[in-house]
C-alpha cells in the first residue's frame, strides 16, 4: 500500500510541477554541446587577451534603466523587476554590460589610461515571447573592451566573435554592419528620420507610434512588416554622420577590408539599447529561421562616463548562447564516452574493478562502472552503449592469471594486460596516433 501511495504521489509531482514558461533544462545529452562552446570560448577569448570577470545575477534596478535606456523594450516590458525585503528595486539581469561596467567602475578598473579587456558567460531574463532559441532565462556570451576608442579594437572584437563561430564549425555566417553616430549626430538624425515618418504613422505599429516621439531610432530595427514597410523610404543615417564617425566607419570598413573579412553595409541596423555610439553589428548564421542573430554588439564610448566615471571609450557584443548551441553541427556537438567501461564477472571480480576505476581515474582516465551489474553479455551492451572507447574485462579467470583482457570496442581487437600495471594501462587509454584516435595496439590477440 505504501509502495503505491509513493508512486501515486510521484506521478501527480511529475504531472502538475513543470519548469516554468520560457525556461527549460539542459539534459546529459545537450550539456556536452554547452561546455563545448562555453570552454570553446574561453579559449579563443584568451588568445585574444580577454580575462573572466563574473558579475551578480541581480542587480540594482536603477543600473539598467540608466544604461539600457528607460525607452527600450528592456527596460519598458521584459525586465523582471521585484522589491526586496529592504525595500529596494531589485532586477535579475537582462544583459550583462551594465554589470562590467558598474564592476569596472567599482573596482578602479576604468580611467587607468590602459585597455582593459574581459568577457562573461552567464544566464540573463527577460519577459519575452519564448520560440524557438528564445527564453525568458538564456545564456549569454559577451566581451568588452574598455579604453581605446580606436577603429581597430571594433574590428578585433567582430574578428573575436567570428573566431568563435569558426571553431565551432558554424555555417553560414554572415556580418553586418552600421554607424549610429555619437549623440550629436544621431540626434540631428533623429529629426530627419521623424519628419520623414510622420507622413506613415498609421502604417506603424502601437510601440512604434510611441518611439517616434521617443527614440525613432528604434523604429529601424523594428520586425513588425508594416513598420518595415514604412521605413523604406527613411533616409539613410550614414548620410547623417559628421565628419569624425564617418571618418571611423571608413577606418573600420578599411580594416575589415585589408584583412578579407566579408561584410556587409546594413544602414538599417541600430540595434535596441541606447547606450550604443557610432560602430554596431550583427552576426548571422544560416539554418536558424526568422531568429538567426547569433551575436550583436558595438561602442558605447559615453556609457562609462554617464555612470559617473572617467571618459572611458568602450567596445563589445554579446553572443545568444542557446542560439549558438543550436548552430554546432551535429557532428561537433557529440559527447564523448569515458575512455574505458570495465566489465566485471563475479564478487572478487567487482572488488578489483572498483579498484581498477579508482586507480585509473587518479591517472586521469575517465571510466564508468555499473557496480549492480552481472551479466557480462549486458554490460558489454551498455559499454557500447556509453560510447566508451575501450572496455576492461575482469573475471575469475583474470584474476587466477593476474591479467585482464583490454578491448578496443572500435573493432573490437582485444589484447591481454598485466593486473594492477595502472601505469602502463592508463598509457593504453591514450591515442598515440592522430590518425587513430580509439588508440593503437603494440600486440592483439583476437
């Protein structure tokens, strides 16, 4: 009876308690592609000479409508905002900018007259839409680079970020980019391009209607068709740049250029934060649908400053994780097995097995176990199953001769090897040939 109840309950758990909308778990099988890219990125980063830097979760709530924009869509709808029990305007973090730079200000980080470069990968919330590479909690990959306004540094961070997309073998990738100018061109703009909607507003959609008073900058990277529609005849805001950020734009077009980066000019594109000054971009990759933005980013040279620190010109992107998890072709995307399963027949025999294991995993060898186990024809099974490279069989009759019998399960070769000799057998579970990776054999007995 109690047994059932038990179960009954579980069952009733399993039915009414689920993650809640917009977020989701990552399983075993999925996890492997996360620390793929995670590690991947980590790595590229750091040949480029960025360093961690890991900022709360939460922040105060005033940090993202001062940086962000009190405008944006961020900041006006997706922010997920509570009151602690001090009585304080908390918001879990929707990007992770604002933090680096709150960070690099309360830290003395800024101002130092030296480049300061660093990146973060962490989860971030937004009330959105959930579809597809779209969650209200998702991950996020980003670098900054702080205190060298030159033209260089916008192309070293896309160069980055394309890095990261090359190693993991991501298809399709395309790179656009734009100049929104500094604050007193952008805002001579921002009367050409209202004058020129005006005559269109009823084409526009309601969030757009209140942007053209508001920011109408933002009506350009609007996805609502009508709005696409009405802006088709918006002038052009490279047209508007003054003389020094046309200068920049040439010199990044001029870089990108000299290195045989591919590239394309898209006028259009804003991006939906207002702390952006002149370069911002956007990455594309190929067998994503409609949301196929892999990475966006830009300078934000007076974000520094309007937080009350030094002048401190800035640079950077952030990446969509789960996005990018979902661009990893398939066959980057595998996860290993353990180097070896050891297969054990018999109580004497487990007793040496996990010996074995824990003997070989101190000399770095990965190795699974199934301790409950006992028939080998099954465990075999499961040591094809777990994609394990090598399997180790120890029985009574291994134990009699003081030897156990290592097989490769790539074709199956098996040799016999000296009991207890860690040492030479945690050298066996490693390839000595690039060409041969499963490991190679000096002698086979089949």
């Amino acid at each position: 009876m109690l047994a059932s109840t038990v179960h009954a309950m579980a069952e009733q758990i399993r039915a009414t308690i689920k993650a809640i909308k917009g977020t989701r778990d990552v399983l075993p099988g999925e996890a492997g592609v996360w620390q793929l890219v995670e590690e991947s990125a980590r790595d590229t980063f750091a040949r480029y000479g960025y360093r961690e830097i890991r900022t709360p979760v939460f922040e105060a709530t005033e940090l993202f409508q001062k940086t962000t924009g009190e405008e944006t869509d961020i900041v006006v709808k997706e922010m997920y905002s509570f009151t602690d029990r001090g009585g304080r305007s908390i918001t879990l973090r929707p990007e992770g900018t604002p933090g680096v730079v709150r960070a690099v200000l309360e830290h003395g980080l800024a101002g130092r007259g030296e480049v300061e470069r660093l990146y973060y990968i962490g989860p971030m919330f937004r009330y959105e839409r959930p579809q597809k590479g779209r969650f209200r909690q998702f991950s996020q990959i980003g670098i900054e680079v702080f205190g060298s306004s030159a033209p260089a540094v916008d192309v070293e961070v896309m160069q980055a970020a394309l890095a990261l997309f090359e190693r993991l073998g991501v298809e399709g990738v395309s790179l656009q980019i734009n100049s929104v100018g500094h604050p007193g061109c952008r805002g001579a703009y921002r009367q050409v391009l209202r004058a020129a909607l005006l005559p269109r507003i009823d084409a526009l959609c309601p969030d757009c209607r209140r942007r053209l008073d508001t920011n109408p900058l933002r009506i350009l990277d609007c996805k609502v068709p009508g709005c696409a529609e009405a802006r088709r005849a918006a002038p052009s805001i490279l047209d508007h740049l003054c003389g020094d950020c046309a200068g920049h734009m040439t010199q990044v077009r001029r870089i990108l250029g000299y290195l045989e980066v591919p590239y394309e000019v898209n006028p259009r594109l804003v991006r939906g934060l207002d702390y952006y000054t002149r370069t911002t971009f956007e990455i594309t990759a190929s067998g994503l649908g409609a949301q196929n933005a892999l990475c966006g980013g830009g300078r934000y040279d007076d974000l520094v400053a309007s937080m009350g620190g030094p002048p401190t010109p800035g640079c950077g992107f952030a990446i969509g994780a789960d996005r990018l998890v979902m661009a990893v072709p398939a066959s980057r995307a595998q996860t290993p097995g353990p180097d070896l399963f050891i297969v054990h027949l018999g109580e004497a025999a487990l007793d040496e097995a996990v010996a074995a294991a824990a003997a070989l995993r101190s000399r770095g060898v990965s190795v699974r176990l199934d301790p409950g186990a006992r028939e080998m024809k099954k465990q075999m099974s499961r040591a094809s199953a777990s994609s394990a490279r090598f399997a180790l069989i120890i029985g009574d009759q291994e134990l009699r001769e003081g030897v156990y019998a290592l097989k490769r399960l790539a074709d199956q070769t098996q040799e016999r090897v000296a009991a207890r000799d860690w040492d030479a057998l945690a050298r066996r579970m490693r390839p000595v040939d690039p060409a041969d990776p499963a490991g190679s054999f000096i002698s086979r007995d089949r």
